[in-house]
C-alpha cells in the first residue's frame, strides 16, 4: 500500500565551501557525498543551459531526484527554466519571483501567468517565501495569497523570521500568522535563522531555542500537508545551510560550523518530525 513520503534533499548551492583557501569540490564529487549522505535528491537552479547540461550528465543513474529553482522577472523567464527543469527530470520547479512591486493588484498578472503556463507545461511550481523577492514580506505575501488562491508556496520561513524580527517568545498572533503561510505549502527550504540573523548554527547550545521553534513550524507544516496531500504523495525538504555570506564566518573567513555535518542532522532531524506527523502518531506540538 502506497504512502506518504518525505524526500530530503541537498542544496548543490549550500555545498559551496567558499574559503579562503579556494578549494571547491567537483558536481561529482559532491553529488557522490549527497548520495552516500543519504540524501533523496538535490535542489538546483534550472536557468544556465550550459550548467544543467553538465549536472545532467552527472545525474545520470545516481537516482536522485531534483527539484529547480529559477528567478523569473518575466513569463518567458519562465518557460525557459522550465524547459531546463524537464531536461533534469525535476519533481517541481521553485520560483523566487525577482520583481518587487508595490502593490498586490501589480503582481497579480504575473503570477496568474506563471501558474498558467507551468500548468500548460505540466510542471508543478511553488512560489518560495524569501528577501528581495516579490515574496520578501509576510503580510504582503499573504495578501498575495489571498488574491491567487492557485498560488502554491515553498515555506523557507528563515526569511520571514529575520525580515520580521519577531520577539521570541512568539506571540500568537504572529504565529498565527506563519501558519497561514504553512496551510498553503507544498515543499520546505530548511535553514535556522535567528530574528538577527538568517542562518545561525544549529549546533551551537545557544541557538536551540531557534533550532526547537523551527522545528515546531516543520512539524506543523508537515502534519498540514499530510491533510491536504494525496495518500501517495511526496514532500520535499532542502537543506539549505548556505555558504557565507549566509553562514557566520571567523577572523579568517572560514565557516564557524561544518555545514555539512549540520545538513547531515537536519536531515535526520526533519525525517524523525515526518515521521511523527503519520496519521497514527500522536501530535507533538507545543506551543511558546
């Protein structure tokens, strides 16, 4: 009997190392430590030909799967990273919309003319939440929301937290506020953010009250689309433990952390919280 499934992947982006040494591992060498990581797939960007020809010669028969990302600022910005998407296989294509207008009735055309033609091309896309995109705030997302009922969302609520600098403890209010974001999503970027900072290390003692927060949201997140999803559907999650100027850097420019040790976990992490989301598991949620 088919069931629910919970795809983990790695971000190709966040496998950047970025030192001051200069060192950069190969696509290869990096898609052979996701797979022997244990990860389901990787979440890419779909917008240089050239890349994605390259990244699916490496691809093949590693059984990965992909999910795309791309920064349109037109429909045809669109179509030419769903194309590439195609070319890769991917399971959905993750749009950051690169325009910024003001106002809702703005962005409206826009996004009815994406969702239109991603479904002429039969591929699924999610609309991420992020900074310096059409989606950088959470109320005018939700307006945004609230105007496009077709609009799917990818949550990476780490851009919302910092944008909105909310105190900790949560006030309900704006809890209630993140869960609407959550009632409409269909995949996650995962990172942990502080409301100072966008990534904090999750292994660090004085960031667990970051690390329990997010995972409280996942958790919510996960048990909502468990309602919504088909019986056979599957999730994706990305880790996404970017390299600086994401990640917190010392004196010398190196990472405070092994990011990749950190992805390892959170991807042990997230699968635990799936796992605990079955319709059978008793809820967890805690709130404050």
């Amino acid at each position: 009997m088919s069931k629910q499934r919970l795809l983990v992947l790695q971000s190709l982006w966040a496998m950047e190392r970025r030192h001051p040494d200069g060192i950069e591992r190969s696509i290869e060498h990096n898609l052979t430590m996701i797979k022997e990581g244990g990860f389901d797939g990787i979440s890419t960007s779909c917008t240089d030909p050239t890349r994605v020809a390259l990244l699916g010669r490496a691809l093949a028969g590693s059984g990965l799967a992909v999910e795309g990302m791309c920064f349109p600022q037109t429909i045809d910005n669109l179509k030419a990273a769903i194309d590439l998407a195609q070319q890769l296989g991917a399971l959905h294509l993750n749009i950051q919309p690169d325009v910024r207008p003001r106002r809702v009735a703005d962005c409206i055309p826009l996004l009815e003319g994406w969702i239109r033609v991603a479904q002429d091309a039969g591929m699924p896309i999610y609309f991420e939440t992020h900074r310096n995109r059409m989606t950088t705030d959470l109320l005018f997302t939700l307006d945004l929301m609230d105007q496009v009922s077709e609009m799917r969302m990818l949550a990476d609520l780490s851009h919302f937290l910092l944008g909105r600098e909310f105190w900790y403890p949560i006030s309900d209010e704006d809890e209630a506020l993140v869960w609407q974001v959550l009632d409409r999503t269909w995949a996650f970027h995962g990172r942990v953010a502080s409301r100072e900072q966008i990534q904090v290390e999750i292994t660090f003692p004085q960031h667990k009250v970051w690390l329990d927060l997010f995972l409280r949201w996942w958790e919510y997140g996960f048990r909502n689309w468990r309602k919504r999803a088909r019986a056979d559907a599957c999730l994706s999650f990305a880790c996404e433990l970017g390299p600086q100027p994401y990640a917190i850097t010392d004196r010398q420019g190196y990472d405070t952390t092994d990011r990749w040790e950190e992805a390892l976990l959170l991807k042990s992490l997230v699968r635990d919280l799936f796992d605990c989301t079955s319709l059978d598991a008793q809820p967890s949620l805690q709130q404050g």
